[in-house]
C-alpha cells in the first residue's frame, strides 16, 4: 500500500515538472495530492486525508486550473535569457531545504511513535481531536492564521475591485 | 453468510465485504441507469405527454417502457466513437471516468439499514463501517473531485463552448461547496459527531426529532447546494442548449457520453442518500423504536427514491437560473443563511449547558 501511494505521489509530482502542457501539470499535481492523502491514511490519520482532498485538490487546485484555462496559455513560456547561476542557484537551495526537512522529521518524535506495537499504538485521529488540539493548545496560532487569510481576502478584494 | 463464506472458502467478513461492494455499485449503478427513464417519463407526465413506452424486451414485453435504458445502452455502445481532431486525446479519455468514478465512490460511507449481528459478527449496512475515521468528510471530499470529470471534459475537447460551460459550473460547485459544508458542519456539532451512524442515532425515530425540524434553515441551504454541486436544473450551468451549444459535452459520443450522462444520475442519487441521512434520520423509520434490518433498508430507500424524484420535479418545473443571479444566491443569500444557521444551534449549545 505504501509503495502505491507513494509511487503515485512522486509520479504525480514528476509528471508536474516534466509536462509542458500547464493543464495537464496541474492535474498531475492533483494526482500528487491524492497520493499524499493516502499516505495520510495509511499513517492513521483519515481526518488529514479528508481534509487534504477537500482544501486542495477539491477547492485550490480547481482554482488555479480555472485560473489556467482561463488565461489559456498552455504553454510553458521560454525564458528569454538563459541564466545557468540562478538554475545552479536554486537546487543548491533546494538541496539544503530538501536535507533539513528530512533531518527534522527524522528527529522528530512522531518517528520513533510508529515503531511502538500492541495496546500503546496512538488511537487514529479523529475531528474531535483536531478540534480540541486546535482549539485548547494552538489558539494562538489557529487565530494568527485566520487573521494573515481575513488580511489575504481583503487584498485580493482590494486589487480586484479598483472602485469598490 | 456464514455458510456462504464457508462455501466460497472465505472468512464471512471478506464475503459480506464483497457482497456489500456488488450491492451497493450496483445498485447504485442501476438506479442511475433506471433514472434516465425515470427523467424522461417524469417530464413527460409533467408537460402532459406519453413519454418514452415503447421499448421492449424481445419485441414484445413491453412494461411501460421500462427496457428504455436497455435500449439506450445498446445503442450508445453500436454508435461510432468519435475524438475530435485538436482534442487533447489522452484528458478526453480520462474525463469520463474522472466524472463517474467520484459519482459513484461517495456513495460508499452512507448506511442503508441497520447493523445487524448473526453468528457472533456484527454487520453493517455500509461499505466503510462505522468508526473508520473518514465519515461524513468522505462524501464532502469525493463531491469535491467531481469537478475534474467536467473541468477535464471542457478543457480537452478544445471547444470554446465546452470551455465555457466547464467553467461555469466549476465556479458554481466551488461556491456553493462552502455553504453546503457549513451546513454539514452544524448537523456534526448538534450531533457530537461526523460518522453518518452517529448523525443518524442522534436524530431517533420520532419524525419531528430529525434534523429538517431542528435545522430547517441548514436544510434549505444543503438542499440547493445539492442541485448545484450535481450539476442539475436550475443550476445546471455546465449545459445550456440555448447558449452554449450543448456545454462540457459537447464534443462527447457514443458511450463516453453515456457514462458523462449516468455520472450525473449516480451524482443525484448520491445526493438525495446525503439528503435522507442527514436531514431525515438515514434509515429510521418513523415511530418504530427497532425496526427490522429489511423494514430499515426499505425505508432508506423510500427516502432516498423520494429525494430523486424531487430532482426530477423541480427539474421539469424550474427554468434555469442565470449566472449571475446564480452567484448572488451562492454568496449572498445560501451563505449567510448557512452562517446564521451555524451561529444560531452554536449559541443554542452554549445556552444548553
């Protein structure tokens, strides 16, 4: 089953940076969001799944696609000057980013959680969890982000509507 | 079930498991298929006409019609499968099946009876059981992936008119998504739970503890949201003969447009089980504390059969809304209302303690 979801997962995102057809890149993408929902399954946790598939592949990706199609340009534009630093540049980058996050996660405590067996494994994350945690220790947090997305919308509105 | 597993050298959880998947695609499948006669004799009865009663079985059994469906498929599969020339061909295959696979997967979490134990396993009337984590958010989810199959559609038959109407009704399912969540959301913070047997033991067996008594205002907003989200009239702004040619499908022939077609009927019935889950207590039936497992199904089903032909009739009643007049519904009034709705039971909890 791992090996499934995470073929489809690296396929998917492959498949994004190889096309050329922009519409079809992002459905690839969707097909990476559907794979990362699986493993989210997999990992306990149906209540990310859900959630994965509703925020993402069900109202942001249709969005950007809408927004793709829209423009109608399927194409990929050719830049006009190649620049081989910047290329170099950004997988340096990406290759530091890439070996943080995977020592993070590495050390992180939720690894050594799933080697645990029998009667101690954690119980599958359920809504009401989420919402206890969410609501109880990461208040903070919770109304932070609301705040900065309120902050987004009213841009959005503001650039959009030049005579409200 | 037991003996049966046993015959088929099977543990009797795997042989309930198939049986439920061929009980409930199927029977999902084939209530589609009966439903475009259903359509069809519907509209007909309602302008006053005969409608379609004249296919029949072997030339000469002819029961009111009812082997139309038979008809139609065989047909759909004789007729030539055309791609348009600039189609992008491998989306133009893909998008049926993007149309009918989520149409037909929602339908997996909603119980159809009641759970029932014989020879010491319980069993449920659902093909994922109770307790699996997802419930209620799966339908919400898989709803929202029927966008690809009419995005998909639109976009690689390269017909402007396809386009177009693909992109209206992305637009329309995308905004009338929120308000329908958040009617949902409502019915799980009254219930004290998100998995559809939780939803539905909460709501008993009197008619009037059922939540479209409790939330008629929550009832209202997912009801319409519903006709949106299925892509039916007055809201079916994928299609519009008079505007846009056909709309997404336009491009479409042969049995690639029939299953586009059948996915919009497994949509409704998916739609119409939601309804009778949510809003009208699953399968309950009305004044019976324990119903039998076979009265419960029966139930279930009249219930949700009555929601489908509710489609049906407002289909033949309504005309098609415009866009706009379909965005000031979607943001102004469904989602205000849903909120209202939301504040409203939120503060009555509070007040309850």
């Amino acid at each position: 089953m791992f090996i499934t979801f995470a073929l489809i997962t690296l396929l998917g995102a492959l498949g994004m940076l190889l096309q050329k057809n922009v519409v079809v890149a992002g459905l690839c993408m969707v097909a990476a969001f559907f794979g990362v929902a699986g493993l989210f399954v997999l990992l306990a946790n149906p209540v990310a799944a859900a959630l994965q598939i509703i925020v993402y592949t069900g109202a942001i990706m249709v969005l950007v696609l809408f927004v793709i199609m829209m423009l109608s340009s399927h194409q990929e534009e050719e830049a006009a000057v190649s620049h081989p630093v910047q290329r170099w540049l950004s997988v340096a980058l990406l290759a530091v980013l890439a070996f943080g996050a995977v020592n993070l996660v590495l050390a992180s405590p939720g690894v050594k959680a799933l080697a645990v067996k029998g009667a101690e494994m954690p119980q599958a994350m359920t809504l009401q969890t989420v919402g206890t945690n969410l609501f109880a220790d990461h208040l903070l947090g919770f109304e932070v982000a609301g705040l900065v997305l309120l902050a987004a919308m009213i841009g959005a509105v503001a650039l959009t509507k030049r005579n409200l | 079930m037991d003996k049966l597993a046993s015959l088929l050298h099977t543990s009797p959880a795997t042989a309930w498991m198939v049986a439920k998947l061929v009980i409930v695609f199927g029977g999902v499948f084939s209530l589609a298929a009966l439903w475009t006669w259903v359509e069809r004799r519907g509209a007909a009865m309602i302008q006053d006409r005969i409608g379609p009663n004249r296919a029949a079985l072997f030339g000469k059994i002819k029961i009111i019609g009812l082997a139309q469906p038979l008809a139609d498929g065989i047909k759909f599969f004789f007729k030539e499968d055309l791609v348009p020339h600039d189609a992008n061909k491998a989306l133009f295959w893909l998008a049926p099946f993007l149309a009918l696979v989520p149409a037909l997967m929602g339908f997996a979490v909603i119980p159809f009876g009641r759970s029932f134990v014989s020879g010491g396993h319980e069993y449920h009337l659902a093909l994922l059981d109770p307790g699996n984590g997802m419930g209620l958010l799966y339908p919400l989810a898989i709803g929202g992936m029927a966008v690809y199959g009419v995005l998909v559609a639109a976009w690689s038959s390269n017909n402007k008119w396809s386009i177009l109407g693909g992109m209206r009704s992305s637009a329309t399912m995308v905004s009338y998504e929120i308000g329908m969540s958040l009617a949902v959301v409502t019915i799980f913070m009254t219930a004290g739970g998100y998995d559809p047997s939780e939803v539905i033991k909460a709501q008993g067996h009197l008619p009037w503890a059922w939540n479209v008594v409790r939330q008629p205002l929550g009832f209202i907003v997912f009801f319409t949201c519903m006709f949106a989200e299925t892509n039916r009239l007055p809201f079916d702004f994928a299609e519009g003969e008079s505007e846009i040619v056909a709309g997404f499908n336009v491009e479409y022939g042969s049995m690639k447009f029939s299953l586009l077609a059948l996915s919009e009927y497994c949509h409704l019935m998916t739609a119409s089980a939601l309804i009778a889950t949510l809003y009208f207590g699953g399968w309950q039936v009305p004044f019976v504390q324990n119903p039998s497992v076979l009265l419960s199904v029966a139930s279930f089903l009249v219930k949700m059969l009555f929601f489908a032909w509710v489609f049906v009739w407002i289909r033949w009643t309504l005309p098609r809304f415009r866009y706009d007049q379909l965005m000031h519904l979607g943001w102004k009034a469904m989602l205000p209302m849903s909120m209202v709705n939301l504040v409203f039971h939120a503060w009555r909890m509070s007040q309850g303690h």
